[in-house]
C-alpha cells in the first residue's frame, strides 16, 4: 500500500491502515488474494 507522506509498506494480515481524510492512497503491488473492509467513519448515508 502506498499513503501520501507516509510511503509503501506491505499490508500483512492482522494489519489495521487508517488514512485521514483527503490523503491520497493505493493498494499496489498486490501478489496474492487479498479482502479488504472499508469502514468510512462518521457514517454517511
């Protein structure tokens, strides 16, 4: 995963990503199969 200012780093199992609002970011470089839960908080509707 690339975050804006922060850099690549791997996403493992058990690994939590919180990325505030307006950051930019991506999932790269994915090898394997990978689920991904977004959880936007507050809730909008």
């Amino acid at each position: 995963m690339h975050v804006e200012g922060t850099g690549a780093f791997a996403l493992e199992p058990g690994v939590v990503v919180r990325v505030p609002i307006g950051v930019k970011h991506k999932i790269i470089n994915v090898t394997e199969e990978l689920v991904i839960y977004d959880v936007f908080h507050p809730a909008t509707i």
